[in-house]
C-alpha cells in the first residue's frame, strides 16, 4: 500500500479538506495556493478528484484538468471552492465506504434489505475493476451522466487510497442508478474556522491529542478515534440528505458499540479536552497559512451552518 510522504505538510493536506467541508471557500483559495507554493503539486492534483467525490460527488462531472500547467492551479482553487460553496452530498462516501469494507470480508455491512444489492455491486467492481467500468460506461443514459463517468474515470486512474479509488467507483454507480442530483448554488458566507479541527486522526499532532484524551476522560481509544471524526472532522456545511453516509455512520460507530446519540455525548465531554490539547499546534498551523489572528475557537458548533447527517436524524440511530 501506499505511504503518504513524511516531507509533506499533512496538517496543510488536513486543512484543505475541512475547510472545503466546512464552506471556507477563501481558506480553500489559500491552502490551495500554499500548497503549490510547496511544491506538492502531484498529490494535489490527485487528490483533487477523490475530495470533490467525497464532499459533492454530482461535481465530478464538471470537473477536468486544462492540459496547460499554467491554467491548471487557478482551476484546482475553483472547482475546490465550488466544492466549497455547494450543498454537499456525501452518499458516493458512504456506499463506497460501504463497499470496500466488503471487500475486505466485512459482511456485517450487510443488514439483509434490498439496498444491499448496491453494497455488493460496489464491491464488486472493486474487485474486477475492468468489467466493471465497461458496464457503467454501457449504462449511462444522458449527456450528462456520461460526462460524469467518464470524468469519474479519469480521477480514479490516478489512484489513491483503495477506500478512495471506491467513493469514486460509488459515484459512477450512483450516477446510472440514481437520478442525478443537480447542483444548487449555495451561500458564500463563511464563519470563522476551528484550525484545531484540521489535526484531526489523519495527522501525527492529532493521533497523539487522540490518546492523550482517551485517557484523561477514561473513554476508549477505538470509540473516541471514531467519534473524533463523525461528530467532528466529518461535519460539513450544508448538508443534502444522503442515505447512503446516513447508514454508513450508524454502521461504523455501531462497530465501536456506540449509537450516534452516544457518541455526540462522548464528543460533548471529550472535545474541551481535545481542543486544549491541540490550541498551541492550532495557532502554530493558522499563522504557518498567513492567516492573523488568534486561532482559539468557539467550542459550540454553529448548527446553522454544519450538520452532522440528514435531517431524519432519528431514523439513523
């Protein structure tokens, strides 16, 4: 498998993610920036695909990389920040989440209703990849939905990790299953973002703050790692309904013994104690992007502007 760089920013990487998340468009503008300054230039082209897939995978189908390497960077900041800036839907994550588990042997995905028929054909063609995406090709119904694929394609030939090579081919599959949902322009006001929230599990000063909280709040490393993540790193602005990440949650946390209820309690507890423990690399990572200011945040999360999952909350747990 795949080793991420150790000479890269991956608090930066972090960064670009959230902010795109959270609608902090003109964050976006600037990790983007930033990251080409640094020259990590590679993974951000591939990557780009694979976060537009996860956040707002209808976007897909609009996005193609000019072949001049002078247009390219300016193209990657827009369609970051449209990404940004539009509703998001999240369900090509949650069904390729789904999938790869599979995959890799894991059934309990499988609850026995007539969605699992799409679980399994997901993980399918993670498995004969080839077949798969000549089907998919031979399945697209519209101007529209071939453009997509197609786009879709191009972005998983650039690989990645294996669950993100799946959110890709999810995306494709939902695209000539499903109606595809149009794109609604969304609000540009932005609220000032929690730099604390960028060094979450996926970087080395949140692995640690992880731990150091599990133990003084006496919750289990597993369950708040994943907590960490549902009721934190993986808010997002403006949320659709989307079925799929809906069931992939109460999934994942389910795995830990935790219904999602549980786990906002957790968080409710645990995040002060996260928060304190990351405020000097927090304010160490806000200045290292050029933004002023102090890096402290509000520790409430404004409900108006990020949400957790669907609206039919209740139903998921």
């Amino acid at each position: 498998m795949r080793k991420a760089n150790p000479n890269t920013h991956q608090d930066c990487r972090s960064l670009l993610q959230k902010a795109v998340r959270r609608g902090n468009h003109t964050l976006v503008a600037k990790v983007v920036d930033h990251l080409y300054e640094i020259d990590d230039i590679k993974w951000l082209k591939r990557r780009v695909g694979v976060i537009i897939v996860e956040e707002c995978w209808p976007l897909i189908g609009e996005w193609e990389l000019p072949e001049k390497k002078e247009e390219q960077r300016a193209a990657i900041r827009d369609v970051l920040r449209q990404a940004a800036i539009y509703p998001k839907f999240k369900d090509a994550t949650g069904l390729g989440s789904l999938a790869y588990a599979l995959s890799e042997g894991d059934d309990s995905v499988l609850t026995g209703s007539d969605e699992d028929v799409d679980i399994k054909h997901v993980s399918a063609a993670i498995q004969r990849e080839k077949k798969y995406w000549e089907w998919i090709v031979s399945q697209c119904s519209s101007d529209s939905v071939n453009r997509l694929v197609k786009r879709a394609f191009v972005a998983y030939r650039k690989g990645g990790w294996p669950w993100d090579m799946a959110f890709i081919q999810a995306a494709a599959y939902l695209a000539v299953t499903d109606a595809l949902p149009k794109l609604q322009a969304g609000s540009k006001s932005e609220s000032k973002f929690p730099f604390w929230v960028a060094l979450d599990k996926h970087t080395p000063q949140g692995k640690a703050a992880l731990s150091k909280a599990a133990k003084e709040t006496g919750f289990p490393w597993r369950q708040l790692n994943w907590v960490s993540f549902y009721c934190e790193s993986g808010l997002v602005h403006n949320l659709t309904p989307s079925r799929w990440w809906d069931r992939e949650v109460k999934w994942r946390l389910g795995k830990v013994g935790l219904s999602l209820n549980e786990a906002k309690l957790m968080w409710k507890e645990a995040r002060p104690v996260f928060m304190e423990l990351l405020q000097g690399e927090s304010k160490r990572l806000e200045q290292h992007i050029g933004i002023g200011g102090s890096a402290k945040s509000n520790n409430t999360t404004d409900g108006k502007q990020l949400q957790l999952f669907a609206q039919q909350e209740e139903t998921t747990v």
